[in-house]
C-alpha cells in the first residue's frame, strides 16, 4: 500500500484510526477490528500493515494499539459528536 492507495482509502482509514483514539487504551484482537467498524478484512490488513510500518500503530500478539503520540494528535482534532454518531449508526444498521 503507497501514499495514493491510503488516500483512496481515507474514509477506511479515517474510521480506523478513530476508533482506535476512542478505544480508551483497550487492545483490540487484530481480527474483531473490521467487524466493529465495518470495512472488509483486505482493506483493513493493508491499512494495519501501512499503520505499523510507519509505527503509527503497534501490534503485538495479534492485539492493535495506537501509539499515544498519534493517539493524543487525533483525539486533539477530532469532532467526538460525529464519533459517536457514526457508532450509533453502524450498530441500528447492523
């Protein structure tokens, strides 16, 4: 995945990244992620392997955590409202 495949995934990634600022230091299992925010698996194992090559992300023992430097940065940038709009959505959909 290069720089022009990320940008034509922004919104996948925008979700990812959200969910894992909003995840109050819980460390998720790398394969219930997708499912939560619902994008496919092969679109979320590229943006996890982009992640983690640039150490915006840390996986360890097939659990996911965001760095806290990039944590701290999105939740600083942020609209939480939408947030949690965007959650309450995807579970009345579901």
């Amino acid at each position: 995945l290069n720089l022009f495949g990320v940008y034509v995934l922004s919104d996948e990634l925008d979700h990812l990244l959200d969910f894992l600022a909003m995840a109050d230091d819980n460390l998720y299992d790398i394969e219930e992620i997708p499912k939560l925010i619902g994008i496919s698996d092969n679109i979320y194992m590229k943006l996890i392997s982009f992640l983690e090559k640039y150490s915006f992300i840390q996986v360890k023992d097939f659990k996911v955590k965001l760095n806290p430097e990039v944590k701290d940065f999105i939740i600083s940038t942020i609209d939480k409202d939408k947030i949690m709009f965007q959650q309450h959505l995807r579970l009345l959909l579901k």
